[in-house]
C-alpha cells in the first residue's frame, strides 16, 4: 500500500487509535517475535539439565532497537580528534 493510498483510506484519528492499540496489544513482527520468544523458553524449559540456568522468554531473540540518534556535528568534531590522535602518533 502506498502513503497515498494510505491517506485516502484511513483518517489521522484511525491511524491514532492503531497506534495506540499497536501499543498495547502488539501487532506484526513484533508479536510474531514475542511467540518465538515464547516457544524457545518452552523448548529450552523442557530440555534443560540440572545445571543449566534457567531462562525466559527475554533471553532469545533479539529486540529491536531504534538506533540512537547521534548529533552529526558532534560525530564529525569526535572523528576529527580521533584522526588527529592517528597522525600525532605516526
């Protein structure tokens, strides 16, 4: 579906009410994500030795996350320094 397609079919107030619904009651990959997650705990749970930790859902799949916006100036003047390190050293 394309943004205009988009616009013409759903209003910004029903946009609003999936987003918040997404919020609380995920939707898509991230819910597909969270099964996984579920099922490997089961399979790990059922399988494990005395020994082994125990470990929940939590601790497969990685989640996403959004990367954290970095300032470019401050990118640039942290690159810069570095490179000046490098050809003082050489």
């Amino acid at each position: 579906m394309t943004l205009a397609q988009l616009e013409a079919s759903l209003s910004h107030a029903e946009l609003v009410r999936w987003m918040a619904y997404d919020a609380v009651e995920p939707i898509g990959q991230r819910r597909i994500d969270d099964g996984f997650r579920l099922l490997a705990a089961l399979i790990y749970s059922a399988n494990r030795g005395k020994d082994s930790p125990e470990l929940g859902p939590e601790d497969f799949l990685k989640t996403y996350e959004p990367p954290v916006e970095q300032d470019p100036m401050a990118e640039a003047a942290a690159l810069a320094a570095f490179l000046d390190r490098m050809v003082e050293k050489s």
